[in-house]
C-alpha cells in the first residue's frame, strides 16, 4: 500500500515507537523510569513527530540532533555525563543504522571505496 505522507512507512513507525520507549534514565527516590519520550515532552517537542524526523533524516543528522536534545535534558537536576553515547544508544535500540558499519550492505561497499580513494583508511604500521 502507498502512503500519501513521504518519509512515512511502517518501518519508520516502529523504530520511532521503539525510539520512545528507550529508557534513559530513572528519577526520584522510586527510581521512576524517563524514555525518551518523557524527554522530548519535557524538552517542549512532539514526542512522535520528534521521534518520526530522526527516524527519516540521514544517520549522521540524526545522531547530532538527538545528542543536542539529550545534552539539554536534566533528570533530577543533572545532566548526562556522555549524550553522544546515549543518542547512539538510543538510536541504536529503535532499530537505526548509527554508524557506518551498520549502513546496507550496498552503501557500506560504496562508503569504503570512497574512504579508500580519498585515503581515509588507517595505514597499518610495522
């Protein structure tokens, strides 16, 4: 079935939904769980629109973005000692290629031809 909304498929729709139930803290006495859902909510963003975009943009794209919302948030007053690692994280659970090891098998070759010409292949040393 074609959708009429571009970017949209049912793949988006389940990692965003996995996007929101990552669980990237816990706050209080009770130790009462925060998703990134609760984040986006709390950080004044729609949680599923916000949670949709990241999941349509380039990886790279989306890693920067989630990393400067994460680096923003505050549970219990304090912030995430590492926000890149927790936005890769969290990228990473929903189901989205963060790096690019884990891009399609096509893309990768393309990516490693395109690092070898340019030369940004690390040299072995003896």
């Amino acid at each position: 079935m074609i959708t009429a909304t571009a970017g949209w498929s049912e793949a988006v729709e389940e990692r965003a939904q996995r996007l929101l139930r990552y669980q990237v803290g816990t706050e209080g006495p009770d130790g009462v769980p925060v998703t990134v859902q609760t984040m986006f909510e709390r950080c004044g963003f729609t949680p599923i629109a916000s949670a949709r975009f990241l999941m349509c943009i380039p990886p790279l794209t989306a890693m920067h973005e989630l990393t400067k919302t994460v680096t923003r948030f505050r549970i219990d007053g304090e912030a995430c000692p590492d926000p890149a690692g927790m936005a890769k994280a969290a990228l990473s659970f929903a189901g989205r290629a963060v790096a690019v090891h884990e891009l399609h098998p096509e893309r990768r070759f393309v990516a490693g031809v395109i690092s070898t010409l340019l030369g940004l292949q690390g040299t072995s040393r003896r």
